[in-house]
C-alpha cells in the first residue's frame, strides 16, 4: 500500500537553528516529491519539488531512495518559517497522478 | 481568475441536509482534485477530474458523496444527508496537465454539520 509517514506532529526550534521536517515513503515505482506549506491564515502552496533540486526560502530536500526518504532541511530557521508543512509523494497509475499528503509537521520558530 | 477559487468559504447545516460545495479552478488547468481534511488530519483524498477523462472516484468515503465538472472548469461536490463526521475542511486544486507539476490550492470551505 502506498503511505507517507511525517512521523513528527510539531517540531519546536528556537530562530538560527538548522530544522529538518522528516518524510517516509513507502510506493511501488517511482514517486515524485513535494513539500507543501501553509501559514497561517493563508492556503496550501507549494515550496519545492524533488525534480528541480531547488532551494526555496533556504529550504532543500533530498531524495534518498535507499532511505525512501524526502526530508525538509534548512540551516537556520527562521521566525516566519512557522508554519504546516506537508510532505506528498505522486505516482502515475494509470494516467493518473493523485498526489498523496501526509498528516503534515506543526514548525514553531521561537525568537 | 487569478487564482482556485471555493465557495462557500464557511457552511454551517444540520444533520441529514445536502450540502453542495464549489470550486472554480485557474482557467486552462486540466486536472482538478478534491481533497478531506479533518481537525488535526492530513489531507484526504476524494476525486480526481482529467480533461475530458471518467474521474477517478476512489477516494469517496460514501456513496453519499459526488462530484461533477463542466468540461474543464466549474466543479461541484455534494454530500447527501450530511452526517456529522463530515465536518471538515474540504480543498480543491487544480493543474495543468499533471505530473511533474504543483497544484494550486483554493481556501477552502468549512463544513461544521451539526
């Protein structure tokens, strides 16, 4: 069956300190990756996908297949990094690409 | 529209009424999903619209539960004789032609059945 694990509900770091927001898979094939984040009071938006290697807002992911593993890292955490990060994992079947969500990780960034 | 737009943003029925959801996607995205997220939950997957494609209705919990969409724009999804477990924030995003791609969220709209 098809799952990803975020096995932390809330993570709590203090502002400078490197964060890492874990993800799990567990697919046949070969998934495509993405986190997503949504602040406060504002909507589900995308920050980065596994295929473009990018770093958005200082945040990177790598894909460790060996791991099945996608986690979130930045090196220094800041206050406005607070926010729901969800990790999702999509596999074509079929023709579809239905990407699925994990429960997501509570980030608090205290000053 | 400039961005996924749901509607209402809040809806409030008592138990056992229908209610009827609505999302207008971003003009020229294909794909369109709808998603369940209940207090403290991950996002729960419903249905999925492609183009001109049969959906993909593996996600629905019920048969309580239905969604159209008008060629590629306007979707509804309606839940008959609401129960109170389908309290919840229901979203919606849509596409281009997907894979590889992200998908562009709407606000959402809560349902609180009481």
């Amino acid at each position: 069956a098809q799952r990803v694990t975020q096995p932390e509900k809330l993570l709590s770091v203090f502002k400078g300190a490197p964060v890492e927001l874990k993800c799990n898979y567990s697919y046949s094939g070969s998934p495509e990756l993405f986190w997503y984040v949504q602040y406060s009071r504002q909507r589900l938006q995308l920050l980065l996908r596994h295929i473009s290697r990018e770093s958005i807002k200082g945040f990177t992911a790598d894909l460790n297949k060996g791991e099945t593993s996608f986690h979130l890292k930045k090196p220094f955490a800041q206050e406005e990094d607070s926010a729901m990060y969800y990790c999702a994992p999509q596999v074509s079947s079929g023709g579809s690409y239905i990407p699925t969500f994990g429960r997501g990780t509570s980030l608090i960034v205290h000053p | 529209g400039a961005g996924v737009s749901q509607s209402p943003s809040n809806k409030v029925t008592e138990k056992g009424k229908d209610v009827e959801l609505r999302c207008d996607p971003i003009s020229g995205h294909t794909a369109l999903y709808w998603y369940r997220q209940r207090l403290g939950q991950g996002l729960e997957f419903l249905i999925y619209f492609q183009g001109n494609s049969a959906p993909d209705k593996s996600g629905l919990p019920s048969d309580r539960f239905s969604a159209e969409r008008t060629g590629e724009s306007v979707s509804t999804l309606t839940i008959q004789r609401t129960q109170q477990e389908d309290s919840a924030v229901y979203l919606c995003a849509s596409s281009l032609p997907p894979g590889g791609g992200g998908y562009t969220f709407g606000s959402g709209t809560r349902l609180t059945v009481v």
